[in-house]
C-alpha cells in the first residue's frame, strides 16, 4: 500500500494532509470544531498546505491566536504579518479613525494618507530609494518590479533561486521556485531562469564544503554567457527555512550586478520592518538594492498592503501602467502601515528584536547541545529556524519528527510551522514579552 503521507511535497510550510496533522486533530478538536471544517472544506477549493484547515480560530490578540474551543497559541508563525501583534490598538485606532472620514479612495485620485504614508517610507529607506507604488499584495508587489525591469532595462530575463518563493501568481510562481506552486503548470512567463540554490553560499550542488564564491562564480558566468539578464530578485535573508549568507554574499552580489548591469531586487515581503533587528533586513549587509519589495506585516496584521521601494531614475514608466490597482492607494490600508512604522519606532521594536533575539539564539544553541536531533541553528533578530536531521553527518532529514514536536508544542500552546519538511520556523512578534518568550522556549525544549 502506497505511504501518501511520505510522498507529499515539503517545502514552504507543513503539510494539511499528514497524517500527524489528522492524529492532532482528533486527538484535540472538538465536534463543533470538526463540523466546521468540514464545512469550510465543502465550500473552499481544496489546495496543499491550507484546506483543508488545521483548526477553526476565533480570536487574535498580542502574539496570541484563541480556537473556538478557547485554547490560547503563542503564535510565531503568523504568516509573517504580526510584527506588532494583533489587535495592535495604534493600528486599530488609525484604521477606525479612517473609516470615519475616508473609507474608500478611488484609483484616479490620491489622498493624504497615501501621501505620508509614502513620505515616511522613503525616509525610512537608506540610499537612493526614493520612489513608492504601492500594492494590495506581496506578489502584485513581485509582478511591478518585473515590470519596471522590464520597461527600465528593455531586457526581459531574470535570474532567480532554485526552491524560492516570491508569491503564487503565475508571474511570481515563474521567479519562484517551489514545485509544489510550480508542478503541473505547463510554460511560465519566458525569461526567467532559475540558476543556482538559495544556500549556494553553504553548499552548491551537494558541496557543502564550497566557499560561498562558487556559487556566485557560477552567477556570473551565467550573467556573462546570457549577456542580457535585467534584474536579479532574491530573498536577502531567506524566511522560510531561514537562510542567512554572510555579508561578503550580498556585497559580492551588489558588485556584480553593477558589472553586468543587472538590477538587484530583494523581495522583503516576510523579513521587513523590524524582524531582523533592522528596518530593512538587507540594512544587516551594508549594500543598497535597486528595488525593495515589502509586504505583510506593513499592514499591522489588519489590512493587505504592500509596496515597491525603487531607485528614483527608475522612475521611467509613466506611459504604461505598472500595477493601478482598485486598492493600490487604499486609504485604510496606508492608514494601517502608517500606525504600524509609528509603533514599530516608539515602541522600539527594532532594539527588542536584537536583545529578545539574543535570548532565543542562547537558548536554541543550548538545546542543540541537548539533542542530537538538532542539526542546525539559524537566526537573525526574531527570526530562527531549528533544522532537525537524523544524521549530523549526513543531514538525512527528520521529517516525521519535526511535525511531531510541532503538534506537540501546540498540545502546549506554542504554534509555528515547519519548513522544507525538517526546520522548525521560529517568527514571534515582535511585542512578545521576555516571560512569553521564556516559556515559549520552555514548551519547544519539552516537546523534544
């Protein structure tokens, strides 16, 4: 009899169908819960990693998610858009405020708030970027960058990573890399070449021992044979599995693309606005991108919003329309970024990702020690990924057991996804106090 379960693509999260996932449920859900998911699966399409559903929440607030059986979550996963908790009351209140005055902003026209809420991203910005388009989503963010290459350079290729993610449209699922957006899609938008691994810089093709110089020696012999490659788009810091090249990377990588006249995109939709202990994760790495895409948590965790960051002479494309959404310009959702980079400074979120972080990487370190399980230990600020092996020599994958340690940390309160089948994804908010974070590390070390 075929094992399904062992079969299932791992990648970007933990899988709905496991059968782990099926023993949690009915081992914890209550019938009224049951009924409606069962509900919600009758009338959603049914995708990988989603519906079916995990559980039925009811409630959201601080770092906490609350099911309708009334179990409390520490919530780091969060799909990166809880920065400042939930129901942060700076973001409740800009939003409230808003409606009251200005809840809809046609696209022909602009609006105040729209207008600080650019000016204080180009503040916030280091360098030359100094241009704003703002987006209803991350990947309609991805879709005007390729654009604006495009329109700038007048070249349509672009390199991006083996395994990457960047959004699920089909514009961002072709820079993207993961098959299980990708399997069965037929052609994808032309121009796009997927070159190299995402961690080329520990270990390309299954050379673990290779300088991270191989990797991009490989990257520029690739931008000298195509001759006419526009943009590169990646990751800074990889959130998924939690990669993090070192600094040496990324300013390699800023020089050549200025040799070859690439453009450099970094896709900071899940890393941005305070997660690395940096406003901008590529601020950790002392070079500039051409173009800087944000996203989820500018929103506050209340409203979808996004935005590209651009060079200002990339300002070229005013005969054609980039992105003109219904919502581009939306003023609650500029409303809601604009209260959430207030909070993020007042609160000093950016120091408090930096001290709370050291905590949680001496903790993890520790546990690594502890259990043999743990093969690997990344992180940055508020951001770590805790990759499980069977093998410390061989990194033989401990698939199985990562998802039993996550459904029992959630037996405890403590919920987070898994990655690439084996890496525990560790992203609280950033408000989290230093009492939830001990306890959080509490339940993850007993659950081992």
């Amino acid at each position: 009899m075929r094992n399904l379960d062992s079969e299932l693509l791992r990648t970007e999260g933990d899988i709905n169908l496991s059968q782990n996932r099926k023993e949690w449920q009915e081992r914890h859900l209550s019938e009224q819960a049951f009924q409606l998911l069962e509900e919600d699966s009758e009338f959603y399409l049914h995708q990988s990693l989603s519906t079916p559903c995990l559980n039925v929440i009811e409630k959201s607030y601080g770092i906490y998610l609350e099911d309708i059986d009334g179990r409390k979550y520490m919530d780091f996963h969060g799909n990166s858009v809880h920065q400042v908790g939930y129901g942060n009351q700076y973001v409740i209140k800009a939003v409230k405020d808003q409606l009251d005055v200005l809840p809809f902003s046609p696209r022909r026209y602009t609006n105040n708030t729209a207008i600080q809420l650019a000016r204080k991203l180009v503040e916030l910005a280091p360098g030359h970027l100094n241009k704003v388009l703002l987006a209803p989503g991350g990947a309609s963010a991805v879709s005007m960058a390729l654009k604006l290459v495009r329109k700038a350079t007048g070249k349509f290729k672009t390199i991006s990573m083996w395994d990457s993610f960047h959004g699920a449209s089909l514009d961002a699922i072709s820079v993207g890399g993961e098959a299980i957006f990708r399997n069965g899609m037929g052609p994808l938008m032309p121009g796009t070449l997927q070159v190299m691994p995402y961690n080329s810089y520990r270990c390309f093709f299954g050379d673990r021992n290779a300088s991270n110089e191989k990797g991009l020696d490989y990257l520029e012999y690739v931008m000298e044979r195509e001759g006419d490659i526009g943009a590169i788009i990646l990751e800074p810091i990889r959130c998924t599995d939690v990669q993090i090249p070192p600094k040496e990377y990324h300013q390699r990588l800023r020089q050549i693309c200025d040799t070859h006249g690439v453009l450099l995109i970094y896709d900071e939709i899940p890393t941005a606005l305070g997660r690395t202990g940096e406003m901008f994760a590529f601020e950790n790495y002392g070079v500039l991108p051409d173009i800087v895409l944000l996203g989820k948590g500018l929103g506050g965790g209340v409203f979808p919003m996004a935005a590209m960051l651009a060079r200002e002479d990339l300002d070229v494309a005013g005969d054609i329309a980039l992105g003109h959404f219904t919502h581009e310009k939306s003023s609650l959702g500029c409303a809601a970024a604009l209260a959430t980079l207030q909070y993020i400074e007042d609160f000093r979120l950016l120091e408090r990702a930096n001290s709370l972080g050291e905590y949680m990487k001496t903790r993890l370190l520790a546990m690594q020690n502890r259990f043999e399980l743990i093969g690997d230990v990344r992180g940055i600020g508020l951001l770590y990924g805790v990759e499980l092996v069977l093998n410390r020599k061989t990194k033989a994958k401990a698939v199985s057991e990562a998802e039993r340690i996550m459904y029992k940390c959630m037996e405890k309160g403590l919920s987070f996804k898994v990655s690439q089948g084996n890496v525990l994804t560790l992203a609280p908010p950033l408000t989290i106090t230093e009492k939830e974070l001990e306890l959080a590390m509490d339940i993850l070390e007993k659950s081992f």
